[in-house]
C-alpha cells in the first residue's frame, strides 16, 4: 500500500496491531497465499481475538467522520462452514461486521443506519476451502465488493454509521466470546481510509485510461454497432410491414402435451390421475389434486394403495405392541405381513447377501436383511417430479427440491413455493419480485437499470 503513495496514518493493518502469535490461544501460524505477511490458521472454539484499548482507540478515530472506506483481506475458509471475519461493535450493535456463511453460500454485511441494524445479503461461496481475496468499499451510500480482482457485486445502501463509540471493540474471526467463529486461514487484514481502496489488494484494477490497443477495439466495435444497428433497421421496417398486414388476425398460445394440442384456458387431468393441468398462455400448469380430511376409525391406518391418488383406510395389524399398517411386514418365528388387519405367513425366501453378518441391516417393516448401504431408491421407491429420494440406513425417503414445499404433508408430491408473496426474497428496493418454480427473479420497475440481480437503481 506504501508502494502507491498509502499514508500509514490512513490505514490499520488488524493482525499486526492485534499482535498475533503462535501462541496466542486458539491460532496457530501457517503459510499464507504468500510469504510477505503472516497468516493464521483459526481452529479452536476456546479463543478471544480482540483489539486492546489503544487499538480500538485508534480505530475510533480513523472512523471518525469518514464516508469511505474499504476492508480488505486474503483468507481461506474452511469448505461449508459459517463464521465472523471481522466485527467491530458495541455489546450487540455491530458497526461494522463481514460474514461468510457456508451453509447458504452468502456473505453478509452487518452495519447500522440512523440507530438501527441493517444487513445486506451477497449470495457467494467464499466457504469452499480455496484461497480468495476479498475487498468490501464504502462510499456514502455505495458499496462494491471485489472477491478475487473481480467486482461481485455493487449497490447503493443506507450509508452507514461510522462515528464509533469509545465502548466499541474490534474482534477477528468471531463476532464475541461465544458466537460466529471462523474456521480457516487468515492473511493480510485491513481497513484503509482512500477512496476505492481494494486497488491496494488489486493494482491491475488501477486503469483510467485506455491504451492504443482499447482504442482501436472501441472504434472497431463502434463500427461493428453501426453496421447491426443498419441490419436491424431493415428488419424493424419488415417487421412493421408484416404487422400491419396481421391487425385483423387473432391469434393465441396453444400447448401441445404427449401429441395432443390444447387450446388457451383447456383443463386436462393426467394419466396417473392425481394432477389437474390447464394450458396458460401457451404455458402448461398443473397442480396436485388436493384429497379430502381422511378420518380413519380406531382399527385403520391411512396407506396408498396402487392406481389411486389420494390414501384411504386399510385394517391395521397389532403384534407385541407394534402397529403394522396394511402391506408392513414383521419377523416372528416366521415372515407375517398385514393383510385387511391379519398376519398372513409369507413363504417368499430370502435372497443371499454378498456382505458379512456385521453388514446385515434388517429394513423398517421388512422381513429380509440387506447389506449396509443398500440403495432402496432404486427399488421403485416413488417420488414426485418435484421431490427426490433419498436413502437412509433402514428406509428411503421423498424430500421436496430446494423451492418447493410438500403438499398436504406428504413429501412424496411438493409444489412450488411463491417466495414472493411469502416474502422469501432477497429483491431490493426499485424491484418487482417474480415467482419462477423453484425460484424467483428481481425485475427493475419501470425508469430504474439494474445493479445486480437483486437491486436496481
């Protein structure tokens, strides 16, 4: 940073004014992305990175009154943890804080506004156990953040409260004494007071004006518009045409499912019979038949049964205390299934198993043994188009795709959550949610330009 005229006085280097050692509890010295500063490896649980007086007193100060600033550091975090880089704060109130969570691949930027906390949400994998650089800059009221050289992301935000109170502290890799600990590397931590000062981790981004070589390719792709823009002109004309040709038609979106074309607004049910299709707009849209309150009398339990959507009631089967429902199985002297509420014998045999007795695993409701790890998915185990099996040590499973929520409690069918009306979203002022399944998309309203995919301005 001394190498592009940095005054000192303008920035703070956190690991050296911490005074980080091998021997400080719950750290250990490692080697970094490169061998020109020291870098830390955080592990322990049992740790206390915070700044002493005069540290915190100094950093009260570089705050003091400014509108930009820029944290920068070089880490390696451990793949799908969660954790605190760094937190400058007072008792719960952070100022300023900078979170990677691995588990929802997000960092997270903790400030306040006018008294009051806000945060603001980066979707990014920065837990992935790969080196990475990471610059984070102020100015009033715009962010920037550069991850590797390269800007992730840029919003205009609340500026940011940056006149500290004396009481305020500064903790690395943990928001306190108990919470938010990071697991990984940490190398070259600072804060600078200059305007766009992720150029001191990133020089090459220090470039203003084009070269020779920029220019002559802005000219040719200046040339290269005009001649698209020639093209396209002509075929807006032809276009034109053909629409004033085509006023008196009507014409409408069709759908055309398994061969057959359906008109706007036709209603269709599919072949398993459990779902209600209509074709909108030339887009297909189908919905789970919703089954009615199944109230079963004391002696039935609800199960599906082949070729029909919805459960109904079937006579249980009791031995030695365990309920069975209609089709379960249970090993007595013998293989007995429940059948219209009676054990009836099964003669089928067991087929041999190519692993040892100790990788013998007796599956829920079963007779036969299967070896450890056995994949009970692929036996047929039916899911709906929206949610996937998963195996497990004695059964498989249906759980619903990431965006979509079961129907009527039964994973097996799961339909698309509206994040939008659920507010689930992460779309910024100036935009309009859409919901998409399984997803949704942040739309610009109408006179502002996009910044990002979750913020316009």
């Amino acid at each position: 940073a001394v190498g592009f005229g940095m005054d000192p006085d303008l920035q703070i280097d956190i690991i050296t004014e911490l005074d980080l050692v091998n021997t400080t509890l719950g750290v250990t010295q490692v080697s970094g992305l490169h061998n020109a500063s020291k870098a830390f490896l955080f592990q322990d649980m049992e740790r206390e990175i915070h700044a002493a007086p005069h540290v915190t007193e100094k950093l009260v100060q570089l705050f003091q009154n400014k509108t930009e600033f820029t944290f920068l550091a070089t880490l390696q975090q451990k793949a799908s943890t969660s954790g605190v880089i760094l937190s400058v704060r007072e008792l719960e109130h952070s100022y300023f804080e900078l979170e990677s969570s691995g588990l929802r691949d997000e960092i997270r930027y903790h400030y306040r506004f006018n008294g009051k906390s806000r945060t603001e949400v980066f979707p990014y994998r920065l837990a992935d156990g790969q080196w990475h650089k990471i610059a984070v800059s102020l100015s009033a009221s715009h962010l920037l953040l550069h991850v590797d050289c390269n800007r992730i992301y840029e919003r205009v935000i609340d500026p940011p409260e940056t006149n500290l109170t004396p009481e305020s502290n500064l903790w690395l890799g943990q928001r306190n004494r108990k919470h938010g600990f990071f697991k990984g590397v940490i190398q070259d931590v600072k804060v600078v007071f200059i305007p766009n000062g992720y150029i001191t981790q990133c020089p090459n981004l220090n470039r203003t004006c084009p070269t020779c070589s920029d220019f002559l390719s802005l000219v040719q792709g200046i040339m290269d518009l005009q001649e698209l823009l020639a093209k396209m002109t002509a075929k807006l004309n032809y276009a034109e045409t053909r629409l004033s040709q085509l006023e008196d038609c009507h014409c409408e979106k069709t759908c055309q499912v398994n061969g057959l074309i359906y008109r706007d607004k036709d209603s269709w049910v599919e072949d398993d019979h459990c779902r209600n299709c209509t074709c909108q707009s030339g887009v297909v849209e189908c919905r789970r038949m919703s089954c009615p309150p199944l109230d079963c009398p004391p002696d039935a339990l609800p199960v599906h049964v082949e070729s029909q959507c919805c459960k109904i009631c079937k006579a249980k089967c009791i031995y030695g205390g365990k309920v069975l429902a209609e089709g379960q199985r249970v090993l007595t002297k013998s293989c007995r299934e429940c059948q219209n509420g009676v054990l009836v014998k099964v003669t089928e045999t067991c087929p041999p198993l190519n692993c040892s007795e100790k990788d013998h695993v007796l599956p829920e409701n079963q007779c036969c043994s299967v070896c450890r790890g056995h994949n009970f998915c692929a036996e047929g185990h039916r899911c709906g188009e929206n949610s996937e099996c998963k195996n497990w040590n004695t059964k498989a499973t249906c759980e619903c795709k990431n965006g979509y929520l079961s129907v009527q409690g039964d994973p097996a069918y799961c339909e698309d959550i509206d994040e939008c009306a659920a507010k689930m979203h992460y779309c910024h002022a100036n935009t309009v949610c859409v919901n998409l399944p399984g997803s949704y998309r942040c739309d610009c309203v109408m006179g502002y330009v996009r910044v990002d995919d979750f913020s316009c301005t």
